[in-house]
C-alpha cells in the first residue's frame, strides 16, 4: 500500500509538473529550411528545427550572414562581457549567431544573443541525432522573463552541419544564409484549420498568466478570421486519466470525474487548498460545451467571448471559479444553458463522457501532426505551431496557411507588420512632399504596391512609378499642375476629360504647370468698356459696376436699365397676344367665307336649275364638278 502509494505521488507529481498524458508521446519536430547561398563548398539546403520561442517568420524568409563568435561560444553568458556584438552595420546583412549546444537553457543563448545584436540563432547540436525542438525551460518566474522578450527567431541545425559552417567560417570565407519559414505551414485551401489547445486552470503562473493574455489578445482576429469564413477554429483541452488501480484514491478524486476518467493536475499543486484538479476538468468540459453549442448554431467564435469573460468575472483568486459565475457570463453571452448543461453530462457517472473522450482522442497526433503535449500548443493545417505565443507571432502562423494573394485582410494590417516600411520606404515609390508611399508592410515582409489615396489608385510597378489614374486625379497633387489660392478662392490648372491635362483656368494665362497668373481683364481683354462701366480687376476674374439705375449684362458686356428691361418685356407680351389673336380672327373669318360662299353656290344652283332647259342640264354637273370637286 505505502509502495502504491508513492507510485502515485511518483506517478502524480510528474503529471502535474509536465501535463504529459499518459500515452506515449509521438512529438513532432516542426521543420524550416536553411540555404546556405555562399560559400560555394558548403552550398546547400539543410534542415533546420524551429525553437519553441523567439518569433519565426512564417510565411517569410530572412536572409543573413552567420557569426561565430570566439569566445562564449555557448553563449551561456552575457556577450557584453567579453566585448562582442552582433549588430549589423546600416545596410548590411543581419547577422545570425552560430552558438554550440550544452551547458545552459536555449532560450538563455538565444537570448543573450538578441541583446548582442543578433537578427537570428542558429544552435549547432553536440550530437550526432535527428533534430529535436528547442523548448523553453520550466519556469520559475525569472528565466520566464526574458523568455517573454525574445523576438528573433532560432533554430537547431545537426551536428555536422555545424561543424561545416564552423570550418568556412574559420577558413575567413563570408558564409550567405538564407531561412525560409514559407513552407512550414502547408496550404492546401482558402481555409486555414487551426486549434488551440489550453486550459481553463488560470492559476498555473506564468503559463497560465501567458495563455490568458494571448486568448485575450487575439480574441479580435480570431473572431475577423472565423466570422469571415478565413478559418475554422477548434479549442482543444488536455486530460488524462487515472490508471485503474487508483480511481478510488483521495488523489484521483479529488483530481478526476466520471469515476477516475478524464482528471487535471491540481491547480495549486496543494491537495489541501484552493481549488482540485476537477474543478479545472469540469470548467474546461463548460468550455468545450460552451463551444459545441455555439458552433451548432453557427456562431463558433462566441467561446473566444466566454473564455476571456469568465476569466475576467470568475477568476480562482477571488473564489468564483465556479458554476453560478460560469452560467453568468453564459446567460450574458445568450448561450443556451439547457443544451450546454446537457452536453457537459454527469461528472459523477460511472461512464464515459462522449465530449471528453475525442479530446483524449484527438491528443494523439495524426498524419503529420504529433502527440500534443506541451500547453499551451496551437496547431495550424494540422502543423504544431513553433515559437512565441502571442498574437503577431501566431497571426503570422495562421496567415501562412494561405495561399499568397488569398490571405484576409487582417493577414496585411498592421497587427502583422513587420516595419520594414521604416526604413527608407522598404526601396519602394514614394513621394515624400505629398507623404505617398508604395511600401506596404505585410506579414511576408514588405511589398511595394502602388498606393490607393482618397480613393484615387495610382498605377504603376510600385518601385521607380507610380502615377494617379482615373477619375479624381486631379485631387492628388493637383494632378502635377499650377494651382493657387487666395481670399477664400482656389484656383487649379488641371483638367481631365479621360486625358490629364494642365491648363491655366479662366482667368488665367501661362504654361499651366509651375505658373498662371491673373488676367487683367479691364485692361487685356477690354472687358467691362461701355460708358456706364466701371471697371475692376480681381484674382482670377473681374467686377463690374454700372452707374445710377442701371445693371451689369456680363454675356453682352453692357449696362441696361432695370425699368427698361421689365417694360418692354411686358409690352413684348402684350404684342404677341394682339398678333395672335389678329391670326386667329382672320383665320375664322377666312373658314366663315368660304364655307358661306360654297352653300350660296349650291343654293343658288338648286333654284337656277328649275329654270334652266332641259337640254342644257348636262352642261351644269359639268360645270359644277369643275368648281366643287
Ligand atoms: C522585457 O520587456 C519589458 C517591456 O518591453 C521590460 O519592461 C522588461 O524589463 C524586459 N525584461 C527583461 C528581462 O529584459
Ligand atoms: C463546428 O461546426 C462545423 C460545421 O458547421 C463542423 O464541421 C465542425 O466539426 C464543428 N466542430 C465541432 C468541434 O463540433
Ligand atoms: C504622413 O502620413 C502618415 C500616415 O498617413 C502620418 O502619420 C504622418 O504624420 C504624415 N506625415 C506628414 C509629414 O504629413
């Protein structure tokens, strides 16, 4: 019994302190590829293991020359101490710091590195084996510090590989490298799969407190990216059980549900106090209930918004770790508690739970990916993800599971940039008087593309032109024209009927591009000359005044009284009328004539004809139907 008993404290402690599950674990080393471009003799592609820190660039490259210093050559310490940097001179390759394996933690070398002005670190191993990950050490609270400030990118190179570079590089030759992370995420379609794998425990220290800010963090683009259709998000959480012979142990209560099936370290690592290991078991089930039910209805990105409120509102610290705070921030988030409460099922039934048993199944790495054991772990496309966990770092990851030229718009903002803009415009087109640039700073570093301004896109190859084209380019720079103003008044020379065009306005004369100047029109264009006239020049344009009663006619250049102007429109009026109305009688009476004049003559002709002879009747239809056809 005592035997057992200490087996389980063995057995406990070294999964409290590692969450590794108890299956074996199949890890897998995330790859990137190291070309080495010059010298000609050690030429060549070689594998190159991502370190578990720092910042790698997925989705770009960076090229360097490598360094390798003549003392510290672990880099166990300070390189201050012994005078040497690694700052790159402006323009000039960045430097990436060869450092031998042994002695001390990675992230320490990678670390004293970064403070000597190394871009990157590449870690020769010592022994002959496969590439392994470079982890970061378990904490205590003081190496995790600088762990947090590391940003270059590092990365494990084989023994021999090492010592090739180590024999150019005493040989004086200058050695080229080039590290590409553009293959580290395969892409196999326009929608990138990822899944984090976490833990609602938020009492574990510095890990802890890191996976709480990263979730909070990225929360934002988790949500653009999910609601998007970008991605499709799955949390994942770690549990392992409690080996048979146990499940009735203080222990294996206090740390499991579901009888010893699905358990969690404790979270203070203190039987005694505070919260047990299936308090964070059953919050995490919530959590992935909580996902479950969102998803179905279709709004998966909701558990971003109930993980982070419960970890504001139910913090362990303050003792509201627990089930009436949990279906708080689920009532606030309009979650359905019947359907999430259904889904958690009995914690206490002697039985499987369906939820919990696929996450012990999905631990175990499939195709590619490997065992998942390491907390937090973020895999993307099925790819465990290497490096810092924040949230550039991690959106980077994402981004390079897309196809180039398919990645969202929240893969080009400025949460990814990589600030190679800076610098002189990252070489791209710029126009430094209008504050125009065609450097766009993007998570695969620094494209130069022609920039759309005020909605005006200017055309061009991004590097040596770039030019406004289409509607509205006369607002940008004023189309390369004269322009000018003065009084409240501005004038511009540029015209564009679908052609650009600089021509000085009315008003104006002179070449349209650096001048026009103002036309005196009293005096050049002997406007404004009648004798009522006063003429008098302003910028752009003139003003004229008529004396007395009268007023200014620009289009004929006159002066005409006002009184004048009204009266013999009246008495056009009154003409028109008179005329129309003298048309109009004549025109009646005309009508009135004729038609009284043609019943006369058929009268007339009626009464003639009882009179006339007989013989002569024949003559008179002739007659008539020559007058009245
Ligand atoms: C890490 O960075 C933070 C903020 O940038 C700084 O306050 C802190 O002192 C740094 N830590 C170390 C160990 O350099
Ligand atoms: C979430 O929903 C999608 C379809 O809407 C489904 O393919 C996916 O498997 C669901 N995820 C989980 C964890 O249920
Ligand atoms: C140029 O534009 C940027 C961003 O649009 C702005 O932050 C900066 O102040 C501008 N500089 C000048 C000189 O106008």
């Amino acid at each position: 019994m005592e035997l057992q008993r200490s087996a389980l404290r063995l057995l406990l402690g070294f999964l409290v302190v590692s969450l590794i599950p108890v299956s074996l674990a199949r890890f897998v080393v995330e790859k990137n590829s190291l070309r080495v471009t010059s010298p000609e003799s050690i030429k060549g592609t070689h594998d190159s293991a991502i370190g578990n820190f720092g910042i790698p660039q997925y989705g770009g490259s960076m090229a360097g020359v490598v360094m390798y210093p003549r003392e510290n050559q672990k880099g166990c310490k300070g390189f201050d101490e012994f005078g040497i940097s690694f700052k790159s001179k402006p323009g000039a390759l960045p430097t990436f710091v060869l450092i031998d394996r042994g002695d001390c933690f990675f992230a320490l070398k990678v670390w004293n590195a970064q403070k000597a002005g190394a871009s990157a670190v590449l870690v020769a191993d010592n022994i002959e084996e496969a590439l392994i990950t470079m982890d970061s050490p378990e904490e205590d609270g003081s190496t995790a510090k600088y762990i947090e400030n590391i940003t270059i990118p590092s990365a494990l190179i084989e023994k021999s590989f090492g010592q090739a570079l180590k024999k150019a590089y005493s040989g004086g030759e200058m050695i080229n490298v080039n590290l590409d992370w553009r293959e580290a995420v395969p892409h196999p379609d326009d929608r990138v799969e990822y899944e984090l794998w976490t833990n609602s425990n938020d009492e574990c220290g510095v890990k802890c407190d890191m996976l709480m800010e990263f979730v909070k963090d990225f929360k934002g683009a988790a949500q653009i990216l999910e609601k998007g259709g970008y991605t499709q998000f799955t949390p994942h959480y770690i549990t392992w059980y409690c080996p048979q012979a146990f499940t009735l142990s203080k222990q294996c209560k206090s740390q499991c549900i579901n009888h010893g099936r699905y358990c969690a370290p404790d979270p203070e690592q203190d039987f005694g106090t505070g919260y047990e290991g299936k308090d964070v078991v059953l919050e995490n089930l919530r959590q992935l209930c909580v996902f479950r039910v969102a998803n179905e209805t279709k709004k998966p990105w909701v558990w971003w918004d109930y993980v982070t409120d419960f970890q504001i509102r139910c913090p362990m610290k303050e003792k509201r770790y627990n089930k009436e705070c949990a279906n708080g921030v689920i009532k606030s988030l309009d979650l359905d508690i019947k359907n999430i409460e259904k889904c958690m099922g009995d914690p206490n039934a002697d039985s499987e739970n369906h939820v919990l048993k696929e996450e012990q199944d999905a631990q175990v790495g499939k195709g590619s990916r490997g065992d998942v054991t390491i907390l937090p772990t973020i895999v993307v496309n099925n790819r465990q993800y290497r490096g810092k966990l924040a949230k550039s770092a991690v959106l980077k990851a994402i981004c390079s599971g897309f196809e180039e030229t398919t990645e969202p718009a929240v893969c080009l903002s400025s949460d990814v940039e990589t600030n190679e803009c800076l610098d002189n415009d990252g070489g791209c087109w710029q126009d430094k008087s209008a504050n125009l640039t065609a450097c766009k700073d993007t998570f695969r570093g620094r494209v130069c593309e022609c920039p759309l301004v005020d909605g005006v896109q200017f055309k061009g190859d991004g590097y040596t032109i770039c030019e406004a084209s289409g509607p509205g380019r006369c607002s940008i720079k004023n189309g390369g024209c004269w322009h000018g103003s003065r009084d409240g008044r501005t004038f511009s020379a540029c015209l564009d009927n679908g052609e650009l065009k600089c021509q000085c306005p009315p008003g104006f004369k002179g070449d349209g591009f650096k001048s026009c100047e103002d036309i005196d029109e009293c005096k050049e264009k002997k406007a404004c000359q009648c004798p009522e006239c006063g003429c008098k020049n302003t910028w752009g344009s003139y003003d004229c005044s008529c004396s007395g009663d009268l007023i200014y006619i620009r289009d004929h250049d006159t002066c005409i009284s006002k009184s004048a102007r009204e009266t013999k429109s009246a008495w056009t009026a009154v003409w028109i009328i008179l005329i129309g109305l003298a048309i109009a009688a004549g025109g009646a009476y005309l009508v009135y004539k004729y038609r009284l004049r043609s019943y006369m003559d058929s009268e007339i002709r009626a009464i003639m004809a009882q009179y006339m002879p007989l013989d002569s009747q024949a003559e008179v239809p002739n007659h008539v139907n020559d007058e009245h056809p």
